[in-house]
C-alpha cells in the first residue's frame, strides 16, 4: 500500500482509539447495533459531531450562546426498518414456538398490551416510547418485578429475535429498567420449622372420602418430595410412575439407590434439562414406592382422563400445584409465603448447614453450574 493509504490507515486507527469507547457506549445506550464498516463510519461522523460540540461549548464559556447554525444541517433522526412493515402477530407467530409454553401464554397478553398501546408495526415503537408506558405501569401500582420481568422482557425478546434477523437495525428496548420496590424485607422466603411441622404433619391426617386418590396422594407425598429434594412443585405434580426408577450403587453392588427423573418429556423444566434426585430412605420408609407400584403407566399426581382438553399451556399438572398451594394457606401458612419456592429455600439453607458444595445442591436443584468447568460430567447417585 501507498504511504498516503497508511496514513490514512493511522488516523482511522487513531480515531476510533480515542472516540471508540463513547461510540459504543452512546449506541448500546440506545440498542443500536452496526457492522464493523458501518462503526468505522459512525465513529468518522461521531468525532465530527463531538469536535463541533466542543467548538460550541467553548463560545458559551466566553458568553457567546448563538445557536449553532450548523447543527441544523443535521437530519431529525428516525430508526427506519429494513423490510416490509413488522407486523407484531405476524413476529409473534413466527418466534413464539420457541417459547415454553407457560411464557407463551404470558406473554401473549403482554403482545396484546403492546398492541393496543403502539399498533401492530414493531418498527413504530421508540426508546421514549417504552419509557412513557413504563412510567404509566408504575403509577396503576404494578409491582416492579411484573413491569420488569414480564412486559419490558417480553417486548425485548421479540425486538431483539427482530434485529438478529435483521429486520430492524435496533432494540429500542434495551437498557430500560424499572427501580426496584423498596418494600421492607419482614421474613426470610424459607419455612421456619414450626412451618414445616405444621405442614408434614397435615399431609399425615386422613383425607375426605370424597377426595380422589391423586388429589390425597398429592397433599401426602408432595411436600414431603419436596423437604427432600428441593426440587420445583411442576416438577413434582408432573412426575410419572416410569420416573421412579432403581439404580445400583457402584460402590456396593447388594445397594439400590432410588432416583427420580425429572424431565422435559414429563413436562416443563425450568433449565430445560433432565436431571436425577435420590429418593431420601425416609420417604421410601414411609411407603412411597408402594404407592407409586399402584401408578403404573400413570402420572403419579393426576388422572389425565380428568383433563377436559389436553393444553401445552394450561397442563393439568399445574392446576394440581395450584390446589396444593391452597391447601397449604389453608393449614395455616401465612398467604405472604410461597408454598412450592419456600421448600426451595430451606433445601438450600438446610444443605448449606449440612456442608454439602454448592454444585451438589445446585444440580439437586436444577441450578445453572456457576462456572465452566460445573458444566462438565454429572453427579452420580452415591454422590448426590
């Protein structure tokens, strides 16, 4: 190349050193992305822009507070879309079977939201936009975790597959966040012993002869499944009687440890992962394997004859979870606490005074692994 190209080369160089970093800044605050050619002109224009600006605040440090005739030469910025119109249903059916399907049909309600406050074409929703609907969800007192959580990620989610495409150049979404609720924190989110007391001892009680089987075998089994796994309460409701199942103990051929699989196939799991829970032997002692012998071919918690309409997004698992929560309340647990998430909290402080590692109880779990290396191989029954 000629000097005059490595010249220039250098001060390209050089211009995107010291103007770079605020470039980049300034367009991630507005969701904006460009290829590596298209940054290289942005960052020419970027330098031009900020050198004009520092001319100007230099008069109006000497009094001079003239407008700058020269900012009227640029244009009024408007994102355009690549493409024909983005229709919102149109994105949505096309994205939303990627979705499982508890967050597809929440999310649904938030796209009919959109709708009604923006019309149907994504290309038309702007950063100030979102930011005045937000505003207007925190004054009818939604709770910040809904407004964040649900209907600002909902819109990101369906932006965001909309720019990876390459169908609008920007998230107009992205960077919007909702101040946290400063509501004081009276008790922690796990049951307190007298609690869990309160609770194995109901599921003991004799049920109603009206009650069917799987109802009292849920208010029986179910939190008792849960003190000993810390396991999620779908995952529970949802289990079959095939995933009960015997391993034998490498370390002592004459043990069998007995194990639940939790699984995709049986339902939804939250990390879309399957994993393995060892049965505790009090469980087992208690008699839980002779019930699950009478489920063979079944789910363990619900006839599915009793299930109107078979539904991906309504599943008849969950309206078990339901039921049980409300039994719970109903045995004197305060409404504050969440009946299924609290087992989950004490299994984790109970496994942490125990010293079990953290990646054990995270597996236990169904945790995300906290480092790379958590990812590789698995944690065999005699382990957990």
């Amino acid at each position: 190349s000629s000097p005059l190209t490595g010249f220039y080369d250098v001060i390209r160089q050089n211009r995107e050193f010291r103007y770079g970093p605020e470039a980049r800044k300034f367009l991630a605050d507005r969701g904006y992305i460009l290829e590596p050619a298209q940054f290289t002109t942005f960052v020419k224009a970027f330098a031009d822009a900020a050198k004009l600006g520092a001319e100007q605040l230099l008069k109006n440090s000497l009094g001079d507070y003239t407008p700058d005739e020269r900012a009227q030469q640029f244009p009024k910025f408007e994102p355009r879309k690549v493409g024909p119109e983005l229709d919102l249903w149109t994105m949505w059916e096309k994205y939303s079977p990627r979705l499982k399907p508890a967050t597809r049909k929440r999310w649904r309600s938030v796209m009919r939201a959109v709708e009604k406050r923006f019309g149907r074409d994504l290309a038309n929703l702007s950063f100030e936009g979102l930011i005045s609907w937000r505003d207007e969800m925190v004054a009818q007192n939604l709770h910040p975790t809904t407004i964040s959580e649900v209907y600002l990620a909902a819109v990101r989610w369906i932006l965001n597959r909309c720019v990876k495409d390459r169908k609008l150049l920007a998230n107009v979404a992205f960077g919007i966040e909702v101040e946290k609720s400063n509501t004081p924190k009276l008790r922690d989110r796990e049951f307190t012993m007298e609690e869990v007391r309160l609770i194995l001892q109901a599921t003991l009680k004799a049920p109603s002869p009206l009650m069917s089987k799987e109802n009292a075998a849920a208010r029986r089994w179910i939190p008792w499944i849960l003190a000993y796994t810390g396991a999620r309460l779908n995952e529970i409701t949802q289990a079959r009687q095939s995933d009960v199942k015997p391993e034998v103990n490498p370390d002592d051929r004459t043990e069998v440890i007995w194990m639940l699989d939790i699984t995709p196939e049986a339902g939804t799991v939250k990390t879309g992962m399957a994993r393995k829970v060892p049965l505790h032997p009090h469980l087992i002692d208690q008699g839980f394997l002779n019930y699950v012998q009478t489920r063979v071919g079944l789910p363990l918690f619900y006839d599915p004859k009793r299930a109107r309409k078979k539904s991906e997004e309504n599943p008849y698992y969950k309206k078990v979870g339901e039921r049980l929560g409300e039994w719970v309340h109903s045995v004197g647990i305060a409404k504050e606490v969440q009946p299924s998430h609290a087992w989950r909290h004490l299994f984790k402080s109970v496994g942490r005074y125990a010293r079990i590692p953290e990646d054990i109880l995270d597996a236990l779990q169904g945790h995300k692994p906290r480092g790379e290396g958590a990812k590789y191989g698995s944690h065999w029954p005699q382990v957990s």
